[in-house]
C-alpha cells in the first residue's frame, strides 16, 4: 500500500476558516466594537458528496445526507457497476433533493475503477460514501484514505480475516490523517439504546451475564439463489446476489446478523474471545447459493458470560428480530422487534410482565438511519475526531466468527479468525466487468458450500 501520511487539508479549511473566522470575529466585536466582514456569504461551507454502490442502501443513505438540518450538503459523483442501478438512484434522489444534486453525465461513472473517478470529484473534507457489498470496501477506503477524503461505509466491513487485518491497518492511516470515518451500524447512534446503554454502564440491571438475540426470518434479499441464467455473467450475477456469496457479503450470516451482534457486543462493552456453533442447510432444492438456512452460535465473553445467538431464514417458521440482556439484578430489551423503534426497556429481576417494567423508552423513538448522519455531519461541521472504523471491523470479525464455527464445526477464537489466512476474494481490486469471479459454479451450476467437520480450517473449498 503506498499511501502518503502528509495531512490533508486544503479544503477542510473551508470549514475550519469558517469555525475559527466565527470564533474570532465573535471575540473581536465584544473587545473592540470593530466593524465584521460579512464572511459568511462568501465561503461554500457545502460538504461535497460521491455515492459508490447505488443500490438500495446506496440511495437511502444519500438521502439521509442530504436530508441532514443545518449542514449543507451536495451530492455532486455516482459510481456503480451496473448503470440501470446508478440510473435509478439518480432518479429516485432528484426527484427527492431536486435542490442537493449535481450530479452532472460526466460525474456518473461505470465500471470496477469508477470509485476512483467519483473520489476524484471530491476535495479534502468532502465524503465518499460506499454502499457496495463489503468485499470492496478495503478497496474503496484504502483510495479515498489516499486522496485524503471523509468516509461513511456501510455495514459489514470486512468479511474474512486477512481484509479485517487491512482494514484495521489502512484505519491507522485514515486516523494519522484526521479522516473522519462513520460506518453503517446506525443502532449505536439510536438515542433510546443509547440512553439504555447509559442505564446498564450506571449498573441499573447488575453484571450482564447472559445476552441473547434472534433474527429468524423467512429468506430475503440475495440470500438464496437458484441456477446463474447463461447470459448474465458470473460476476455480476454473484454481485446482483451478492448475499449468496461469502465472498462478496460474507453470507446470510455476516450480512443480516451483524446488527444485532454488535448491540449486544456494545451493551456488554467487549467482543467475544471464541464462539462454537452448528448451522445447516434443509431443503435447499435447486438453490444454489453458499448460505446455511439456519444457525445457532454460543458466543463467549472473556469473563465467561454467554451470548446466544439464533439465525434463520427459512419460510413458515416463527419469527423473530430482537436482542436481550441479563444481569445480575434485572434484565433489558436492547430491541425489540427490528431496527426501528427499538422499544428498548428494563425489568427487574428476570421478569418480563407490566409491573417488572422500570424504563421503557419514551415513543416515538427518532430514525437512527437519519441520526448517524447527523451525527457525522456535526463532527465534520465541528473538526471533532470521528472513527467508528475500529469497532466496525471489529463487528465485523466477531460475526466472521460465529459464521466461521458453525461453517467449520469447529470452536473458533477471535485471534483465529482474525489471523485465518482464507482471503475469499483476493485481488478485488482487479476485478474488471468481463474477469473472472472469485469463486466458478460446477457443472451443475452449484457453488462450493460450508461441510462442518470435513473442512476444519476454511469455510468452503475453491475448486468444486
Ligand atoms: N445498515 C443497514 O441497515 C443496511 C441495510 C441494507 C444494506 N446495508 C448494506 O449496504 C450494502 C449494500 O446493500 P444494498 O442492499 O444496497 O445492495 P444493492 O445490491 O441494492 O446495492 C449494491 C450496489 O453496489 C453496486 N456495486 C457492487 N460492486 C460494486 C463495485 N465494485 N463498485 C461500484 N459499485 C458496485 C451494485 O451494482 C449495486 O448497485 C451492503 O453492505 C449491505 O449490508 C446496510
């Protein structure tokens, strides 16, 4: 990796000549009664944004940047893969922000090297966003790290160990820099979790000792895949599905359950040491996808408490989307029934009824999707140090992890998988529209799939 350590800064210094113009000018007028120049109708203090990965999360995140109150913000570069998503998303956010965007023709880029025609309409201060499936996001941060760019990306950052390590090692970087960095897991802005997290850290429910948390679903998105049609390329297919693909996703597992990890990760302030598991796939019929339908892992804490986790997608079977706690004196709702509204509450002892209820989150709860943007954008208008890197590769892991054991069958501590040398797509930053995929479909159009027990130390084999 060759990227220069100078700082940035040209154009921070928009900002930051408006932060310390107004401070100054504020100082001078009570000393000195001077007159003030009228500074603020000169400087842009707009923050200039570039969409990679246009799909939906893509769009609904620039929706929420442009939607934040009292920042001006500007959506002024797109890239994609596919032009008929890039196209949408222009659609959809012009008749939404008709007024944020500038996003002429030739700031609409195609192709596998497009993020780094978008980074380069961006100056200094301004933000790459990237809502592509998290196999290029190593790709993505380590160019825009180099031009000296913000960053948001989305959830998960990393799906195996070697692009763990070099996302944590590009985050030294981004942080010599002064890089602002938000990532994706928009439950840790929710101001009732929050507010729950205070109450736990103030010891309201005693020593968490057991956490557990469920997203038991019927299959959606990508998950699972029947046969690749001919015409449509191996790549792009595995990209258009990419949550069949532990390469591009890191599965069903990384992809849907790193939110509810990552609570109960937050909630009990520290990161399993090892998880052991077991998952399997029941009538999968003529899907051909990578993905277990179901899992169940123990994951362990270093001070020996557990946290369970059950993961499902399958149709007809119950659902549920929440996680828990428990302590030594009560227990806690972190959510309750998805993202939004948490409903998050406390209880006494190991109940559950009305009258075991001593908090509850006051309804309505705001949008966390919206609150991580304004929170990001506060700290951009205020030169604060911002950079959720670290615990979202670290999210990232864990679930790798839970994933892993149950791939595998095998217990899987957290210095394993972060040095387990399986990189599943090598080279991403190759990768050309008419190249290979990291993985190829056998004769009967079916990919190498987890064998819990046979293949010990890697969750599939390459050649099938
Ligand atoms: N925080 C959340 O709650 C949340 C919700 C949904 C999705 N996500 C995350 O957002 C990401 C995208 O998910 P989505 O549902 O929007 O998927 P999507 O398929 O709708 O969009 C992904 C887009 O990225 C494009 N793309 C793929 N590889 C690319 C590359 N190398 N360069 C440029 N563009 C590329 C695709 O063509 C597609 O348009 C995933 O990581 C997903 O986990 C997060």
């Amino acid at each position: 990796m060759n990227i220069p350590a100078s700082s940035p800064s040209s154009s921070s210094s928009r900002r930051d000549f408006l932060k310390t113009t107004t401070k100054t000018a504020a100082g001078l007028s009570v000393l000195s009664g001077i007159t003030l120049p009228h500074v603020h109708a000169a400087v842009d203090d707009t923050v200039r944004m570039a969409l990679i990965g246009c799909g939906g999360r893509g769009g609904g995140a620039a929706s929420n940047a442009l939607s934040v109150n009292g920042a001006p913000t500007r959506l002024v570069a797109m890239a994609d893969v596919q032009p008929n998503r890039l196209n949408a998303a222009h659609d959809a956010l012009s008749k939404k922000h008709p007024d944020k965007m500038s996003v002429s023709e030739d700031a609409k880029f195609i192709g596998f090297d497009a993020y780094k025609k978008a980074v380069d309409v961006l100056k200094p201060g301004d933000i790459a966003m990237f809502a592509t499936p998290p196999a290029f996001r190593w790709v993505h941060y380590q160019y825009a790290i180099e031009r000296g760019i913000n960053i948001f990306m989305e959830k998960p950052l990393s799906v195996d160990g070697p692009t763990s390590k070099r996302m944590l090692e590009l985050n030294e970087l981004a942080k010599k820099k002064g890089l602002k960095v938000a990532v994706g897991l928009m439950c840790r802005h929710c101001k009732v979790r929050k507010d729950l997290y205070n109450r736990v850290q103030d010891g309201e429910i005693g020593d968490i000792v057991l956490a557990r948390a469920y997203r038991m679903q019927a299959p959606v998105a990508s998950c699972f895949s029947k046969r690749r049609p001919p015409e449509t390329p191996e790549l792009i297919w595995q990209i258009q599905r990419f949550h069949s693909f532990l390469w591009a996703s890191g599965g069903a597992y990384s992809d849907f359950f790193i939110h509810n990890i990552d609570e109960a990760c937050w909630m009990k302030n520290d990161w399993p040491v090892e998880a052991q598991a077991s998952g399997g796939r029941t009538d999968r019929g003529e899907f051909v996808d990578q993905n277990f339908d179901h899992y169940s892992v123990e994951y362990t804490w270093k001070d020996g408490s557990k946290f369970f986790f059950e993961g499902r997608n399958i149709t007809g079977c119950r659902n549920e989307f929440s996680t828990h706690i428990h302590g030594t004196k009560g227990n806690a709702i972190v959510s309750n029934a998805g993202h939004l509204p948490a409903r998050s509450a406390i209880f006494k002892g190991l109940g559950r009824k009305v009258e075991d209820r001593v908090w509850s989150a006051p309804q309505p709860e705001p949008n966390p999707y919206q609150l991580e943007w304004d929170d990001f954008l506060a700290a951009i208008r205020n030169n604060e140090d911002y950079n959720e890197m670290e615990r979202g590769v670290k999210a990232s892991l864990v679930t790798c992890m839970g994933r892993m054991a149950a791939h595998t069958g095998q217990i899987i501590t957290y210095d394993q998988m972060l040095n387990c040398p399986h990189e599943f797509a090598p080279g991403a930053d190759k990768f050309t529209l008419d190249g290979p995929a990291p993985i190829r479909e056998n004769a009967e159009g079916r990919y190498p799939v987890p064998i819990p027990g046979k293949l010990r130390d890697r969750e599939y084999a390459d050649a099938v």
